[in-house]
C-alpha cells in the first residue's frame, strides 16, 4: 500500500474518537429536530382547543343569560268553549264592573293598547258606531286597556265615545284573558298589550277569540259573530 492510501485511511477510522463523535452529533441533531416538529403541533392543537372550549363556554354563558333575562310571554291558554274569567275593575265615570253584571247576556271585549292612539281611536271610534247594533244582538260592549281612569275619560271626551272603557293597571284582567304579553318594535322587545277581541256567549264561556288585531273592518266581523251566536 502507499504512503498516501496509508494517510487517507488513517484520517477518519471508523473507530476513531472523531467518527463517533460525528455520529453522536447527528444522531442529537436529528433527535431535536424530532422533538421539535413533535412540539409544534401539539402545542398549536392545545391552542386552538383552549380558544374552541372558550368559544363553546362564552357561547353557553350567552344562551343562558339570554333565556334568563326573556320576558315572560302572555298566557295565551285561553281557549274558545272555556268559561271567561271573572273580573272586578273600574271604568270610567268611577263605577266597577264585574263579569257578573253580564251574567245572561252576550259580552265584547276588545283590549286597545293605548288610550288616544291612532288604531286603538279608530277601534274604539268602530265599535260606538256600532254600539246601538250590538244592543239590538243583545251583545254588550267594554274596551281594556292598561290606562289610568283619567286617561280613559279624557280619551272618551276627546273623541265622544260611547263604551265603558275599563281600567286595568295591574294587568290583571289582560293576563287571564291573553291580552298581555312579549311585543317586538324597531328591533326591540318588551311586554305589552297585545290586541285582542274576546266575545262570551250568554252562557258566559268564550265563543270567539281574536288575537293580533287588524282594526280595519274588525269591529264589523265582531257584530256579525254576535249575530250569528
């Protein structure tokens, strides 16, 4: 053999101290990068299913402080052929009426919103026109709303009206009948009258009921059902 293949072959034996020393130095290198491209992932997949926990816990959070603070909805569960509840209120002029003062007789009520109104003065205004009509049926007529009785007279003279209007400031009477609950305008929500028409036949259950009133002709459609019972 050569000098040379000699000196060649004695640089790098593959026992020498040099050569395991650059295999250890691989073998570290590749074991890091290892480490490493096992780390990253686990870490961005802990991340992201911290942010997907939080997500679903905020998103329960919302629902339940949403249901909590829902108003409540009317009590809608008055049914045609159920008995009509019983009331005790006062209308205008200071007297009380009661549902008993109708005991035999054919009874409206229709429950306006608001006292002086544009639909609410259009329906009232309908059913005093109507008012001697409804007499001859044998049908009497009183209008509800939440309205203070000075409200209600005020409205009554303003617009020479010529049915009882009734006062219910404590929502009472338009619970039971279904006349009170959640209402939605300009994108808001609140509880308030809801307009309603009940008519209770002389056996003193309810023969008809109108929910989410159109005013236009209502009062018309009412006469007629009380014709017709």
């Amino acid at each position: 053999m050569s000098k040379k293949s000699q000196k060649k072959s004695s640089k790098a034996p593959s026992g020498s101290p040099t050569a395991k020393k650059n295999t250890l130095k691989a073998r570290a290198s590749t074991q890091t990068k290892s480490a490493k491209t096992q780390r990253t992932p686990a870490s961005k997949s802990a991340g992201t299913l911290a942010k997907a926990g939080s997500h679903k816990a905020a998103s329960k959070q919302l629902n339940s402080s949403k249901s909590a603070s829902a108003p409540a909805t009317a009590k809608a569960g008055l049914a045609e052929g159920q008995k009509a509840p019983a009331f005790r209120l006062p209308r205008d002029g200071g007297d009380v009426v009661t549902l008993a003062d109708y005991a035999g007789r054919k009874l409206v009520l229709f429950f306006y919103p608001r006292a002086d109104t544009p639909g609410c003065t259009r329906e009232a205004i309908d059913f005093t026109r109507l008012a001697g009509a409804f007499a001859a049926a044998g049908t009497a007529v009183l209008g509800i709303s939440a309205d203070p009785l000075k409200a209600q007279e005020k409205f009554r003279d303003k617009h020479g009206l010529g049915v009882p209007l009734i006062s219910d400031e404590q929502h009472e009477m338009l619970e039971a009948y279904g006349a009170w609950g959640e209402k939605s305008m300009y994108g808001k929500s609140f509880l308030g009258i809801l307009r309603t028409t009940i008519l209770v036949g002389a056996d003193g259950k309810v023969a008809r009921i109108w929910r989410n009133v159109r005013v236009d002709g209502h009062a018309d459609a009412v006469l007629e059902a009380a014709r017709s019972l």
